[in-house]
C-alpha cells in the first residue's frame, strides 16, 4: 500500500483511540475485576477466568478495530503502477560508458572519480526516462552488451550501480567497437527516434572499427549519437574532443563538454528535453485499491464480536 485516495479520513482514526482511551480509563483494571468475583475463586475455576477475561477484554477492543479498519478502507488505500507504452512511441537510447582505467583513477571529480559521477548522473537519466527503451553497452579496450533495450528501469539502475572497471580486462579505448555494437541493437528498432549517449574521457586507441566507420553506419540506420566528453582537458590523460564533436555532427547529434559533475548533470538535462515524442494516448497509470481486504477484516472483526457477546463462555464447568 502506497496510495491513499482520500487521506485525510485517517484524522479520524484520532477520535475513535481517544474514545477508547477514555472508556478504559472509566473502568482502570478493566476485566480484570472478574478475578476477584467470588465465584472465581476456586482453583479449578481459574484458568476458565482467565480465559473469560481475555474473551471480555478482546471482544471490548474488536469494536474499535472494526472502526479502525473501516476508517482505512473508506480513505482509499491501494497501489499506483505505471503502464509501458507502446515501444514505437517512445526513443531507444543505447547508453555506451566508458569503464576504462582513466575514468577510475582521474582525480578532477574528487571526492567521486569520473566513473561513479557518471554512474550516479545516468541513473538519475534513467529514472527520467519513463516512456522509452534504454539499453547498455560498456566499454574500454573492447565493447559488451550490458543489457539490451528494456523499459525496466529499475533492472537498468541496478546494472549501472553496479558496474566496474573490473568489468572488462581488455585495456584501453574501443570507441568504434562501443558505437558499432550500440548501433546493431538498434538496427530493427521501430521507435520515432534512435539514440546513442556516448560517454567518455578518452581517444579511440583500440578496437576492431574506427570511430569515423562506426559514426557512419549509426547514420546510415537514422541513429543520432550524443557524445559526452567527461573530465578537464588538461588532465593526465589524452583527450581527443575533435574527434567525439566530428562522430555527433556527422550522426546529426550533439558534442558537449563535461568537466565537472554539475555540467554532466546539466548536459544529461539537456539531452532529457532534447529527445522527446508524443506521449501515448493510453492511460500511463493505474491505480489498485485495497478497499476489499480492510472491509473483509472491518466484517471478520464484527463477525468475532458478535459470536464473543452471543455465545459467551459459561461461567461454571
């Protein structure tokens, strides 16, 4: 239960304890007076008083939780599940990170190293995402298919999370092994609009296909690749932004910039308004109510009261 359609009948759940509260206080040893009767006092008879009383007690209280579970039902609760649209309406993305060694060991992101900046911001990117299929190519000195085109995004933030540079032992860059690879996942793609984030620190120093070849064939099947140049320039390794700025001109994406964590968070902002299409015109969520079950217990709860006050426990065995 993680909804309640009209909340604030729980105020009444305030009253109905107070009420409680102050008939028990009337009668303080409540019944526990029927200990001290006479009639009780027999040892043979004790363990039957003792059940009178917690029969007394429950079928006092059992009013009140019949009230308390009324009170529930009657404010909506229930459960809120968002429907997944039609994959041709919404944008494929292929997420290709780089996990190569220099996203681990630079240190112009500190206290985080680039890795885990870029990690925790494309999670957020993802969580975002709530109309598309998104897929996960990771790269360094070669490229793997993390996961295929899926709207699970809750399945997508664990596999972000949890990746490593341990992932790949190959060394290096493969970038046109990542943006080949990316690219083949969404050759039978159907949706409005095909898309490539590409996010690196480095140059292409390794792989079976170049950058340029790779950029082609994305272009070739209408994928646009954002790529993202992660780090300062400067730093203790090589950078070639040229090179990224040339693959997203040449795929009719865009080449950004990113040096520090909040222009990364920015940069993924940007692109999050940049691809959008139609919203399905089915409804995106529905709503599971949990009315039935509190009644059943409001109605169990009454059904316990009455069998406790019409069939009492004989006060003699």
């Amino acid at each position: 239960m993680d909804q309640l359609q009209r909340p604030y009948l729980l105020l009444l759940i305030i009253p109905t304890v107070l009420v409680y509260l102050y008939q028990w206080r009337k009668n303080p040893y409540g019944p526990l007076f029927l200990l001290q009767s006479d009639r009780f006092e027999k040892p043979k008879h004790k363990l039957l008083t003792k059940i009178r009383t917690i029969a007394y007690f429950l079928s006092e209280f059992l009013v009140y939780l019949a009230l308390l579970f009324l009170i529930i039902a009657a404010a909506g609760p229930g459960e809120n599940y968002k429907l997944t649209p039609d994959t041709t309406k919404g944008v494929d993305i292929m997420i290709a990170l780089d996990i190569s060694g220099s996203m681990v060991n630079s240190y112009d992101f500190l206290p985080k190293n680039r890795l885990t900046v870029s990690k925790d911001l494309l999670r957020i990117f993802i969580q975002k995402r709530i109309y598309d299929r998104i897929g996960i190519v990771l790269f360094a000195g070669a490229a793997y298919l993390q996961s295929p085109l899926s709207n699970d995004r809750y399945a997508l933030e664990e596999l972000i999370a949890e990746t490593s540079s341990e992932d790949i032992e190959e060394q290096g860059t493969a970038i046109g092994d990542a943006l080949v690879l990316s690219t083949y996942r969404l050759k039978n793609s159907e949706a409005k609009s095909k898309v490539i984030i590409l996010l690196t620190d480095g140059v292409s120093n390794t792989g079976k296909l170049d950058p340029e070849t790779a950029a082609y064939a994305a272009k070739s099947i209408g994928v646009k690749v954002y790529c993202i140049g992660i780090g300062k320039e400067e730093g203790q390794y090589e950078v070639n932004y040229d090179s990224l700025a040339k693959i997203s001109m040449n795929t009719n994406g865009r080449f950004f910039r990113a040096e520090s964590p909040e222009v990364l968070q920015e940069v993924l902002n940007e692109i999050n308004s940049l691809e959008v299409v139609e919203l399905p015109s089915k409804p995106l969520e529905i709503h599971e109510t949990h009315f039935p079950k509190f009644v059943f217990f409001f109605f169990l709860s009454l059904f316990i009261y009455l069998l406790l006050k019409l069939y009492p426990l004989p006060e003699k065995i």
